[in-house]
DNA sequence: GATAATCCGGTTTTT
DNA sequence: CCGGATTATC
C-alpha cells in the first residue's frame, strides 16, 4: 500500500517526534545524526537494533526522504524481516518501499536490472554452495588439476575469499596465487567466472561482486550517478562482519550524499574465516573523513556481574577500538555469580547442565530461556543424549536446513530446468534421477554435443534424441525427458504453479522413487516434498520462489514452543536468553586448536571474541563448564580447562570443580591423584568400553552394529529378539546375539 | 550401468 | 566411530 506515504505535505512541528521517547542520550544521537558519515560502536545488549530502526524511521518520518532513497543492508534475512517489521511499526506501509534486505538479496536486486551489464540475462540462476562445488569440479577435470591433491572445496575457498575481496580474476595479484593447483588457480577462477556466465547463473559472490564491477567501469558511470543519487541515506547493521566486497560496495553507493551509518561491534566480529574484516571499521574513518563515531555502551540486557565478566575477557584482546559495557540502570543488581565448573567428563558435564536446566525450570523459569551454546555442532551429541534421556524438550537450531535436504534439491532442480532450460547443473542433477538407465556414458555424450554446439546440456540431449548417436533405448529415454520437460514448460502459463510442481513430481517418477523406496527416513522425505509444495502456494510464480529459496536458506520454525535451545555460538550471535549454558571450555576444544595452528594470535582473539558473544548473550545467569575426559573418535583424551575461564575475574565468578580435577581450584590442584571419586571414575572407564556386550540387554533407543545390515537404533525388544531400524538396511527382525552395541 | 568394498577425514556458516 | 565419496566388482 502507498496511501499513506505523504509525510512531506504536513512537516512535523519541533517536539512532535514520539518515536524518539525513551532512548537514551547516546542512542538519541545516532538516530538524530542523519547527515553525514556516522560509526556507531554499539556493544553487545546496548539497544543497535532500536537505534537502526528508530534511525530509519526517523529519517521517514521527518521528510528528510522517500523510502526508496533508503538503503539499509543487514547479514541474515532474518533480521530484514525484524526491521521491516519494526520500521513498519512506526512509520506503516511506507516501509515497504525501503530498500531494506541483506547485501546479497539487494545486490541480487541490483544485478537483476543491469544483468547485461554483466554478461548475463536478468533471469539468471543463483548457484548453493553445492552447485558451486560441482561446477568447480568440472572445470577442475577440464583444466587436468588433480582432485586429490587439491580439493575443489580448498580451490572454492580461495576463490571465495578473492570475491570476498573484490577481486576479478584479472585483479588477483600474481603472487597470489600460491601453490594451489599447481598454482593455476587464477586459471580456474576465470574459467569458473566463463562458465557461470555461460550458464546464465551467478554463485553468491557474483551478486556483489558483478555489482561492483559494473559500478567500476568508467563506461556506467551514468549508472553509478543515478545510484548515488537515489541512495541519500544507507545504514548497515553488523558492521564488523562486512568483507572488503561489501564494503567497496558500500562506499560506491554512498559517495555522492556521504550519509552512511554504519553500526558494529568489533568485540563481536567472529566471521573472520568467510572473509569478514574488522578493518573496515578503521577503514571508514579514514575513507570517510569527519565520520562521527558514536559509542553505545549502556547494556540492558545483562546483570553488572556478567557485563563484568565478559569485560574482563574481551580486556586480554589487543588492538581494540575500546568500548567499556556498563550496566544501563545505576541500580541494577549484581546478580548471581558465573558457575564455572569442571566435570569428569563429557557425560557428566551434560548431566549437569541438564540438572541445572530442571532446578531453573523447578524455579519457574521457561525452556525458552535456557540455551546451551556450543562451539561447534558435534558436540550437541552429548545433550541430545541427556535432554532425550531426563524428557526434557529441546530443539537444535542449525543443521541440515530445508533447502539443503536432498530431496529437496532434487525437486528445485526439476522446477529449475523447467524454468530455466539453460541450467546444466540443474539437468544434471535429475537427469538419471530416478534411474531411467541414463548413465555416465550418456551423459558424456551429451556434454560433448553441447560443448561442440555451445548449446545447453537439454538442447543437446534433445539433439541426440533424433539422431543415432545413442543406442535405441538411451535414445528414447531421452526423447521421453526432454518431451517431459517442454510439456512441463508449456503448462507454465497456463496451470497453478502449486499444482504443476505436484505434477512434475509426479509425472518425473521422482515422488514414486521415494514412496518404493523403503528407507526409514523415506516418509519423511515424501512429507518434506509436500511442503515444498504447500510452500509454494504462498508464492506468485515458480520464478519467484526459486528467487526466495536462493537467497533465503534458513528455515524458520514459527511455532515458539517452550524448548531448551542448543545451537552453535556463531548461530547465538543477535540472540538473548535469561539463562545461558557455555560447555566445552577446554583448551583445543574452546579455543578450538586449530583456530590457533592456523592463524595463531589473530584465531585466539577470535575465539575470545567468540566467548565474548557468548558470555553476552545471557541476561541473568551464565554457566561455564568443562569436562577433563573426552572420547573423541572413540579415543579417551584428557584436556586442560580452557584459558578462557582463567580470564574471567574472580569476583565475577563461582568456581567449582570435581575434586581432583586438573584444573580445579587452586588448592586442590595437589590432591587430584589420590582423590577416591576420580579413582572411582577411572574405574568405571576402564571397564565400560565394550568388554562385555551384554546379551539380552539392549534397551528401546540403542544403537547397534549388525555384521550384515549395519548400523540401527533398536525400536523394540521381545525377549531376545530385537526390532531395529537400520539406517541403510531398513526395519529388521534381529536375534540380540547378532547384534553388538555400537 | 548399478551395487558392494574401501578409504578418508572429521570448526564455525549465511547468503 | 561414522558418513560420504571414490573405487572395485558383478
């Protein structure tokens, strides 16, 4: 709706700006301070998204201008959405109209409207990271490299990084280059750039990337104007996070009204490994001469002994911009101290954080607001276990998303081809899928014919169909595919698209491929289908939604049920829970060792970073643990507390370890040999791996090994007979003496 | 051209 | 230990 958009007819008298009631000073003046660079060093808990929206607002509603002269960037579509929703809230339809969206969505939005500018058509497709990989390999085996050696995942991630950076294949230095591939990795960029664009498709890099390439180029300077002047106002959320891409992005675009607001936190950039650089917060200063720099550092989240804590912590990082979180309210109370305590080990350390989630709950404090952050997504195994065990409700947030499933893809890529006749990945990736007999020979054969013509891998196979090339039966087969996908296509304008995407999955054989399929995990992929498709209804055309899944992978539960979150740090990132459990604190776990082996001091001030984010995510109680035992890979390994829980003042915390710990309280240090409860617990290791596999004893929920179906998980037990779900071998009848524990 | 054997590696992840 | 991805085999 555009009705109500016309503020600048009726000024607003001085005084009359409600929206501005209850910031404080500091907020109030990076909303008020519109004109001009600004850098808002906004601390974790200090109100950044407020400030933003209330900014953006602001701007609207005192007619300084119209919501398309708006640019406002954020990282995840999740926070676009909450501050659409936000912004929406005060100022109504007009914030529709916003260019509001994450870097990679507008500069899709950009390059869809100058595509030729780039060498594309605006229809083009945007590669996920697994068509990339594929892609890579392909030009990888057309160039000789070998694979082994050099894996398509390490070329991508140079490859990233450059794009991350800017850089074209022809502005990547010569010393660049290494000794990867050979050294030709430039080689393999350019030829990876010429097949992209032979595909018609971007990966998503490309979207900034060719963006700012056009944007460069002394011939579309008119262009570049034009862009400059629609965009008076830009502001970006999580500043510390923009890689030098997005930053030059940034700096084109803002150049002519110069009114750039850029909000961050260099204590909580974490994403240096994807490309992210906290420099450019020192780069805008220097590229934006008399930036205003504006420190948020009134936290209302967190109680003065956490606020206290995480200072502490942060404080062992050199080379900081310099920011002191203090609690917001003077009278605030100090709040209970940090428990940090030490474990025997892994299981115990789940034991009891899950006894301290029950004693919360017991108190009257909701699972939502309980959340245990991990360092990295292994190690939910153990609470999973626990939560599983004790009933208590839990989610893992992260994982697998939807748009990932295979299943899924598999579907896109049938809806992609039907689209986009032009998308070989895509072609390929169901063109033997279910199996039609179509193998790799055929396949070859086609890529050939289509390299030959330069024409599409479908418009060669549909060559091939009224040739002899094939013998009789892939000929055929062929014919059938390719006269599947043009009626497909010729359905487009005239049938819901809802409806046609059943239909392609239907007449594909690809939902009857996983309905004879007898896996246990079939139905659930039938069902995923079906969403898609339910998805789909919400949708305008199968064009927009295939534009939707590219840029939005996340899946977002809408139903808030009462549930223990688990969930990596990184993902934590934004989030705030009353009461926060931070396992794993031990050094090589947490600092992770090889964030140290490979960038050394710069990785452990990552990794502080990252317990700085994690520390500042809890509004009321915090606890810090970690195990001295741990299997890794089977293997019994023994690890130091982390250094972390060292650089937490004493007076913020309450330390706690198991008698005899390494590690414990100081002056236990000395009595961990003869302590009796850690000798009871070497005992207890000792003989529990699998020295005895106690037949007639498998419980409902075991995982177990049979030599001939492999690895299940017991689902029901009748005397010595076991009904096991088998991950590849399906549902099973098992005498228990034939089966071992896993 | 499809299935079984074997080898490898094993942080963080949004778009 | 375990999943996947490439090789070996029918």
């Amino acid at each position: 709706m555009s009705d109500d958009f016309e503020l600048d007819d009726e000024p607003r008298s001085v005084g009359a700006t409600p929206w501005l009631n209850g910031l404080n000073p500091e907020q109030l003046q990076a909303v008020e301070a519109t004109e001009g660079p600004v850098l808002v060093l906004s601390g974790a808990g200090t109100g950044k998204t407020r400030v933003l929206t209330t900014r953006l607002a602001h701007i609207l509603l005192t007619a300084k201008a119209k919501p398309w002269n708006i640019l406002a960037v954020t990282f995840t579509n999740k926070a676009a959405r909450e501050m659409r929703e936000r912004v929406s809230g005060l100022v109504g339809g007009a914030a529709e109209q916003i260019w509001l969206g994450t870097f990679h969505a507008l500069g899709a939005r950009l390059l869809r409207r100058h595509a030729q500018l780039a060498g594309l058509e605006s229809n083009f497709t945007i590669l996920d990271s697994d068509d990339q990989l594929r892609l890579l390999k392909q030009v990888m085996e057309a160039e000789n490299i070998d694979a082994k050696r050099w894996t398509p995942q390490s070329v991508m991630g140079v490859i990233q990084r450059w794009k991350d950076r800017g850089l074209n294949p022809d502005q990547v230095g010569s010393g660049e280059a290494g000794e990867l591939a050979g050294g030709r990795t430039v080689a393999l960029y350019r030829a990876y750039q010429e097949r992209l664009i032979a595909l018609n498709a971007c990966d998503f890099g490309d979207l900034l990337l060719h963006c700012l390439t056009f944007m460069q180029k002394p011939a579309h300077q008119d262009l570049l104007a034009e862009l400059q002047s629609q965009f008076r106002y830009i502001m970006v959320d999580e500043y510390q996070d923009t890689n030098v891409a997005q930053y030059l992005w940034l700096r084109l675009l803002a150049q002519k009204h110069r009114n750039i607001c850029c909000v961050g936190d260099d204590d909580q950039s974490v994403y240096s490994w994807r490309g992210a650089e906290v420099e450019n917060i020192l780069r805008f200063e220097r590229d934006f001469q008399g930036a205003r720099i504006i420190r948020l550092e009134a936290n209302y989240r967190s109680t003065p002994t956490i606020l206290a804590a995480a200072s502490g912590l942060i404080a062992n990082n050199a080379g900081r911009l310099g920011k002191t979180l203090r609690p917001g309210r003077a009278d605030a109370e100090a709040g209970a101290k940090i428990t940090v305590r030490g474990l025997w080990d892994g299981e115990d350390e789940a034991r009891f954080v899950v006894e301290e989630i029950e004693a919360l709950q017991r108190a009257g404090g909701a699972l939502a607001e309980m959340a245990i952050l991990v360092r990295a997504g292994f190690q939910t195994r153990e609470f999973e276990e626990r939560l599983v065990s004790t009933g208590v409700p839990y989610k893992v947030v992260g994982g697998l998303r939807f748009y990932e499933r295979q299943e899924i893809r598999d579907a896109l890529a049938y809806f992609r081809v039907v689209m986009q006749p032009a998308d070989d990945l895509a072609f390929e990736r169901i063109f033997n899928l279910p199996k039609r007999g179509l193998g790799e020979q055929t396949l070859q054969t086609t890529h050939m014919l289509a390299r030959r013509t330069g024409v599409p891998l479908l418009q060669a196979a549909r060559n091939l169909s009224l040739t002899d090339e094939l013998g009789p039966k892939a000929r055929s087969t062929m014919g059938k595919l390719v006269a599947d996908f043009d009626r497909w296509r010729s359905l487009v304008p005239h049938m819901d698209h809802a409806e046609l995407a059943g239909t392609i999955l239907d007449e594909s054989g690809y939902t009857e491929m996983w309905q004879k399929e007898k896996s246990p995990d079939a139905q659930g992929r039938l069902e995923n289908l079906k969403e898609l498709v339910a998805a789909l209804e919400e949708f305008d055309s199968l064009a927009d939604f295939l534009e939707h899944v590219s840029l939005v992978m996340e899946n977002d539960d809408k139903q808030k049920l009462d549930r223990v979150v688990i969930m990596t740090l990184h993902g934590a990132k934004g989030l705030e829970f009353d009461n926060v459990f931070l396992p794993g604190w031990e050094e090589g776990v947490f600092p992770h060792a090889r964030a140290i082996a490979e960038n050394g001091a710069k990785g452990l001030e990552e990794e502080r970073r990252l317990a700085y984010v994690g520390l500042t995510r809890a509004r009321r109680r915090l606890f810090v643990s970690y195990a001295a035992n741990r299997r890794v890979y089977n293997q019994w390994q023994t690890s130091l507390p982390s250094r972390f829980t060292a650089e937490l003042p004493d007076h913020t915390v309450d330390r706690l370890a198991e008698r005899g710990l390494f590690g414990g309280v100081s002056e236990q240090a000395n009595a961990w040999s003869q302590d009796w409860q850690s000798v009871a617990r070497v005992a207890k290791h000792r003989e529990s791996p699998a020295t005895v596999a106690p037949s007639g004893s498998f419980a409902v929920g075991v995982r177990v090994f049979h030599q001939k179906f492999g690895y299940g998980r017991v689902t029901a037990v009748e005397g010595n007979k076991l009904d096991v779900a088998f991950d590849k071998a399906g549902d099973k009848k098992v005498i228990d003496s034939f089966v071992t524990e896993a």
